[in-house]
C-alpha cells in the first residue's frame, strides 16, 4: 500500500463528522512535526484548526488549505461497505471523505514531507492549514483562522485548496474563482383566520405570491467574461398550522443568492428588500453572507504554475472554472492571497459510496509537490 493510500484510510477510520476532528489533525501534527515543520494549534469554540509551516516567517508563503470534518454518511445500511471502514475496489477506494477531502489532505502531507526533503533549505516558506469546521457552519474555521491572520499580519502569497475539482479525470478542471453566497430568512406577517371568514384574515401566502415571481424572475445581472450570470433560488417555503381549513399567520421563505463579481451583497440585499417594500408587504429579513466572490487574475503565478504543472504532470488541459458551490478559499482571498483549487474527481461527494480512485489518489502528491517546487525550489 502506498503512503499516501495507507494514510488516506488511516483518516477516513475517524469518524470526523463535521465539526469533530477525531484525531485527524493530531495524527497528521506528529508527521509534520518530525519532518520539521513547526505546529501551531487554533481551536476556536469546538473547531480543531491547525496550522504547520516550515520556513522563515516573513518569507513568500505557498499554504495548502484542506478540511479534515466530513458529512454524515447517512443510513450505512445503504452503503456497500461501511462508510467509515476504508475498502479498496477494483482499483477504487470507498469511504467517506476519500474525495471530499481527506484524500487530498493525506496528498498534501505526503507532498510536503517529500518537498521539504529534498529541499530542506527551500526558499520562501511551506504551510498546511487544515480545519475541521468546512462542512458545517464554518464559522470557526478558517473563517475565524483567517481573521486571526489578519491581525497579526500573517503572509500568505499563494493557497492551493484541495477541494475535489475534477470533472472526468485528475487536472482537468481547477477552480480559479468562486461565486459569492447571499442567503436569506424572509417572514411575511399576516392575520391568522378561518379560511370561511378571509376579510377577517389576511393571507400571508397570498400577498408573498406576486413579490415571489418578481424575485424569480428579476433579472439581477449579466456576470462577465469570468462568472456566469448571479442566480436567485427558493430553497423552502413554509407556511399554515397543518389544517386546509385555516389561513396561516406568518410564511417563511428561505433563498439564496450565487452572485458574481458583477454585483455586490449590498446591492443584491437593496434590490431584493425594494421589491418587497412595493408589494407593500409586512415583511422582517435575515441576511447571511457567507462568502464574497473571489477571482485569481489570469496571469496570477500561482494560476500560471498549477496550469502547467496539471498539463505537464497529469497530461490534460485544465478547464479554468469559477463554477461549483463555495469553498474555504473564500475566506483567505480576502487576505490578498491568490487561491486555486485542484483535487480529485467530485462525482461522488457527499454521496452514498463516495469513493475515489487510487490511481489518481497516488498521482495527487506529486502534482502539489510539482507546484511547490516551482514556486519555492
């Protein structure tokens, strides 16, 4: 079993469902540390967050961003074998997490325990941030982490996120941006009735369902050359006590915003609360954003290294893609730190039976350690 095999089962036998670690960082701390790399712990409430660099402080900082938490498996009984048991398949590890992430995780150890080596005496300096808060709430992750970094003035120049990327094959498709998050929590008050007595009532559901199809229909902007369009879609729509014979009091309608860099979360939030007020509508909102949009320039060095090396090393053409969901590079862009993503095929994350494949699990390390070499050999 290769190193970087056995290690990715070593992590995915603790059961890390979001936020507990179970270990993970503490077994990955110990093989860094003999590698000499110094460790720093950042537990925030009751995320584990680790933070291991070799190099000098004030030099050019390459990071490589993982989590270490996973999604529940959901019933076991509907896996083929269990989820938190690592089983190799016809060339194919299964297990929670084999993709999202802790097999790119064990990639990134192996890669750096190899890089520093043979490069001992490497320029700039080498880091691993690892959290076990990227699945759930991520509040005291790396979003917490990120503003401790600030404060203190930590340098970070380039961070790889080994995020699952892949569509069909390992390399080809990395993300090179990502679109911001804009959730919201509406209430819409009404008047409580019998459905028999409406002009004693009045029907929240009723007076939502015109600013609704306002919302939906809006047109909120064109994206540009790097970002598709922003999109507005309803997740939920609660209303009414279980009874057909009573008109509800209250709605609640949950959405969210996946925007570009074409808008922002405050002109989206003032479009979205004037469509409201012209409905005339007895309405309250909660706002969260989770995430900005994010965008590594195209001739950025980082972008530049993991194209080639993905060329050179895995032998495809990477897609450059801002597509997907949100990921911890959101919270580390900020800090003027150029970011892309490059993992394994994503078909099967947060799925029954997530699995990866070995052969691309083994040929990970030697892709990031490809990156650091050009950046800080």
């Amino acid at each position: 079993m290769s190193d970087v095999l056995d290690l990715t089962c070593e992590l995915i036998r603790r059961r890390s469902v979001t936020p507990d670690d179970e270990g993970c960082q503490d077994l990955i701390a110990e093989r860094l540390a003999r590698a000499g790399f110094r460790i720093e712990r950042l537990r925030f409430g009751d995320v584990d967050n680790l933070w291991a660099t070799h190099g000098a402080d004030d030099a050019p900082t390459l990071a490589f961003l993982g989590h270490t938490d996973v999604v529940p498996s959901g019933p076991e009984d509907a896996w083929a074998t269990p989820p938190f048991e690592p089983t190799v398949r016809d060339g194919v590890l299964y297990g929670r997490g084999a993709a999202d992430m802790k097999g790119s995780v064990a990639a990134m150890v192996v890669a750096l325990e190899s890089f520093v080596a043979a490069h001992p005496d490497h320029a700039g300096r080498l880091a691993l941030l690892l959290t076990s808060d990227e699945e759930g709430d991520a509040i005291d992750g790396v979003r917490k982490v990120a503003e401790a970094f600030a404060q203190r003035g930590e340098r970070i120049d380039w961070c790889v996120v080994g995020e699952p990327s892949a569509k069909d094959a390992l390399g080809d498709l990395i993300r090179v941006g990502r679109r911001g998050s804009l959730s919201a929590t509406l209430t819409v008050r009404g008047v409580q009735g019998h459905v028999a007595y409406p002009h004693k009532a009045d029907n929240p559901i009723h007076r939502f369902a015109p600013a609704l199809a306002e919302l939906v229909a809006e047109h909120w902007d064109d994206g540009n050359d790097d970002f598709p369009p922003t999109s507005l879609q309803v997740s939920n729509l609660h209303a009414g006590t279980g009874a057909n014979n009573v008109i509800p009091g209250t709605l609640e309608a949950l959405f969210n915003f996946r925007y570009s860099t074409a808008s922002t979360a405050e002109q989206l939030r003032a479009r979205a609360e004037a469509i409201l007020d012209r409905h005339g509508l007895d309405w309250q909102i909660r706002w969260h954003d989770s995430g900005r949009p994010f965008l590594s320039p195209p001739n950025g060095r980082l972008r530049e290294t993991v194209v080639a090396v993905c060329r050179e090393r895995a032998g495809v053409e990477p897609e450059q893609s801002t597509g997907g969901g949100t990921s911890d590079g959101r919270f580390i862009a900020p800090l003027g730190v150029e970011v892309v993503e490059l993992g394994p095929v994503n078909a099967t994350i947060h799925k029954v039976d997530e699995c990866v494949a070995v052969a691309d699990l083994e040929r990970l390390p030697a892709l990031y350690e490809a990156i650091a070499e050009r950046l800080l050999a």
